[in-house]
C-alpha cells in the first residue's frame, strides 16, 4: 500500500543555493506547481550528501515539500537526468535566466506557461538553437507575469500594429507609431513576430534585445545582474588573451 502521507512530486529547477544554518542549504527553486519558492534541505550523512550532489542548476528535478508557510522542506528529492551541458555563452545565458527569475519572481506564484517556456530554454541552450530568440521568449512570458507587458499586437491608441510601420516605446503609453528616423524606434514586424514567437532575423532580434532592456530596467533597478557583470568580464578575458 503505498503512503498517503508522502508529498506529491512536483517538477522543478534549481535556480540558487546557498548554505543555511548547520548541515543545510537555503535552495531557490522554480517549480511547474508552485512557481518560485524557498526551501531547506539537509545536507548531513550519506542521504544529505547525496541529496547536495544531485542539486545543481539546469537539472530537471522532481522535489515533494513538507512543512507550513513560505518556507518549505525539502522532503524528497529526484534527479532522473543529468544536468543541461551548458558552456560558454550558453552558461552566462542560463545564469542570466536563473537570476532573472530569482530577482523578479514573487513566491507561491502559479507560472502558467513560463516555466515550459523556461525548460524549452535551456533546452535551446544546450543544443546552441535560436539562444537569442529563446531568451526573448522568456523575458517576454516573464513580463506577462508580472503584469508589466506592453501590448505587443496593438499600438497605444488601440490600433493594431502595421509590419511596416515603425514604434517608440512610451512608459505608462504602449507603443507610438513614428515617421521619423530613430535609433529607439523598433518594426511593427518585429513586435509581432516576438508574439508569435518567431523572431528569425538578425535586426529583429537586435531589436528585441534593445526594448527588453529598456522594459526589465524599472523592474530590476539600479542593481546590475551579477550573470551580466561575469559574462563581460570573460569576454574582456577572451578578447585580451585572444589578441582582439
């Protein structure tokens, strides 16, 4: 007869850790149930060693939580796969999503389609496929679900966005059609691309890269990313040791 008592698993991943009282670590997950939570597991004896090896970021994870409040247990723990092979730029880019969601997710929050977008990203991660477009993906199910996106399909007068038209983004506006020339400005094209998820050339992508900055900015403020600051400071490395 199998135990009533046991937590449902739950799948998740592993977004930060860090030590916690004695034997313990503080974990920061992002789960598909409950969104982003706290919790504490043990890291003492043989199960506790154990349970510490198997935590590692870009690892699919299935957790079962105990206890009360905001911050849990960590009652069970599997790892059915390795971790996500993520090196290079793919790395940066996966701590860069994992900080992201860290600094801006409140807990005990349901995700909806962000965390299957979030598992398809790191999925592009390790394969190298469409990185740039993936990332945008996130950012965008990210600003959704803090009630913070623009609409993307529609300019600030309710009109719906032409391909051929140009746009400027207005805090507290939405998007203004524009004649002039403007590095700001961004396509019609690329903004419903974006919610089609089908940003494929270079320049919509620049673009995207460019007005998600300018969006995440109030949210995160004058903090910078720490995954950001580490990924210039090893591409200084490389251009320096590399003669460029």
């Amino acid at each position: 007869m199998s135990n009533q008592t046991e937590p449902r698993l739950t799948r998740a991943y592993l977004l930060h850790a860090r030590p916690y009282r004695e034997n313990s670590l503080l974990l920061d997950l992002l789960s598909e149930e409950h969104g982003r939570i706290a919790a504490v597991a043990r890291t003492g004896g043989k199960s506790g060693l154990a349970k510490k090896a198997q935590l590692q970021p870009f690892r699919p994870l299935l957790i079962g939580l105990g206890g009360h409040g905001t911050l849990r247990k960590l009652a069970q723990l599997e790892a059915p796969t390795m971790p996500l092979p993520l090196s290079g730029t793919s790395l940066y880019s996966g701590l860069y999503l994992n900080e992201l969601c860290q600094r801006l997710l409140p807990e005990w929050q349901e995700l909806t389609h962000l965390f299957e977008q979030y598992q398809c990203c790191l999925m592009a991660l390790a394969g190298d496929n469409q990185v740039e477009a993936n990332l945008r993906y996130v950012e965008l199910l990210l600003l959704q679900h803090l009630g913070q996106l623009p609409s993307i399909e529609y300019d600030a007068s309710g009109d719906p966005l032409h391909v051929d038209a140009n746009y400027l983004w207005r805090p507290g506006q939405g998007f203004i059609a524009t004649a002039q020339p403007n590095h700001r400005a961004v396509s019609g094209a690329m903004l419903l691309a974006w919610s089609q998820q089908q940003l494929l050339e270079p320049e919509h992508l620049r673009q995207a890269k460019t007005l998600i900055r300018t969006l995440l900015q109030p949210l995160l403020g004058n903090k910078p990313l720490h995954s950001r600051t580490l990924f210039s400071r090893q591409r200084g490395r490389h251009e320096h040791t590399s003669g460029r």
